[in-house]
C-alpha cells in the first residue's frame, strides 16, 4: 500500500499543512510573532514551543494531539491548530481542547484558582460559521446580563482565511492571505515564507511527512476494507 497520485508532494505543501504548519512553527521567533498578530497584544517570550504535543492524562481516555502548544511569560496557554478540511464539530473540538489544557494544568498540581488564560486558536482556510468575517471570538457571556463576562479565563478564536468582513490588522489580513495561497510584501509573511523553504529543505522532515502519508492511507484502506467485510456479513446475516 501507498500514497494515492491524489497527494500533494512535499515540495508543493504550504503552510496551509498542519504538518509543515507544526515545523514552522518550531522557530520561537515566528510563533511569538503569529500570536501576537492574531490577538493584537506583545508577548515578552514563549518559554517553549512544543510541537505535536500530545494530552493523554488517562489509559483509556481519549488523547488529543495539539499542532502547536506554547506558554508565555505570565503562564497563559496557546493551543494553535492549522485547519484545512471543513469540519462541524470544530466547535465541539474546541470545547475539548479547552478542557484537556486545563486538564493537563490540573494534573501537575495547579489549583483551580490559579489556572491561567487559555487560547485556543483554529486556522481556518473555510468560513467556519459561513459569515464572511475574519475572525470569529468566543468567550462566556451571561445570556441575561448584557456585559457580563464570566471571566473564566478561555478564548476560543477561528480565523478565516477567506474572510471579507471585520475589522483586523493589515499584518492579520495579510497572514490570513498567505494561508490562503496569495504572495505578499508583507514582512512578516516573507519570513514565514522563507521558513517554509527552509522546512522543505529538510529530508529528515520530508521522510517524516512521508512515513505519516503512508500510514495515513493505510488506515484509510484498511477501514475501507473493514466496512467492505462487515457490510458482507451483514448481507450474508440478512440472508440466514
């Protein structure tokens, strides 16, 4: 089994690609930078990116995987994930990654007081919520008080990088477009670019990208197959 002539190559993936996303992301320098742009707020530092993190607090719970995870100076936490198939749970998915960062907080012993202001940042190349807007935020609202902010510390953002509506940042407006595939003077944007270069370069990371497509069509067939034979036996059963 391989990978399907339907595949995009390695040296046509852009940062649209969660996987090539995540490698780019690795430069400290440019992950900083993004958050900054997105939230429209300075970062002192990040005290670590950590690529792929992976939450599994219990043997048999379900374990999430996290593009991009990082922390700055004032503890808050940012889960960053690139998004290219449309999907509806991706509110649900949300609500999940939320709970598992505070999960993971919890574990290493923090109280509930002390949990820190979570992000969690879906980058979107489809219009999540069919709008048009940029961007779409979300925190908790009292729904018979105006203005009442439950103040619980979680931010759910989802950018949209075919938006037309909204009030954003050239610098935003001009990331959004990247993802989207257009070319830009933008500053920011160039270094990203030149990343990405730099990422294809690497045939460490181009076996790895490879090795995952591979296994990923793999499970594809192999359920392909699973649902081939039981739909056999269901027929065969019907027929008893």
């Amino acid at each position: 089994m391989g990978v399907t002539g339907n595949e995009i190559k390695w040296e046509e993936i852009g940062i649209s690609n969660d996987f090539l996303f995540g490698r780019v992301m690795q430069n400290p320098k440019l992950c900083k930078k993004l958050l900054e742009t997105i939230l429209e707020i300075e970062i002192e530092r990040i005290e670590y990116p950590e690529g792929q993190k992976v939450i599994n607090l219990e043997r048999d719970a379900k374990s999430v995987r996290l593009d991009i995870f990082v922390k700055d100076e004032k503890k808050s936490v940012y889960d960053i994930e690139m998004q290219a198939c449309s999907s509806t749970e991706l509110p649900k998915r949300s609500r999940y990654y939320t709970a598992m960062l505070d999960l993971d907080m919890l574990d290493k012993g923090v109280r509930y007081k002390e949990l820190k202001h979570s992000f969690v940042i879906f980058i979107c190349t489809f219009d999540a919520f069919n709008k048009e807007r940029y961007c779409y935020t979300f925190e908790n609202m009292c729904m018979e008080e105006e203005g009442l902010r439950l103040n619980d510390g979680t931010t759910k953002i989802f950018l949209n990088a075919l938006g037309r509506k909204g009030n954003i940042s050239p610098g935003l407006k001009a990331f959004l477009g990247y993802v989207a595939g257009n070319k830009s003077d933008d500053v920011f944007v160039k270094e990203l670019d030149a990343e990405v270069a730099k990422v294809r370069e690497s045939k460490e990371w181009r076996r790895e990208y490879m090795t995952l497509l591979m296994r990923d069509q793999e499970n594809i067939e192999k359920g392909i197959e699973q649902g081939i034979e039981q739909g056999i036996e269901q027929g065969e059963l019907r027929q008893i």
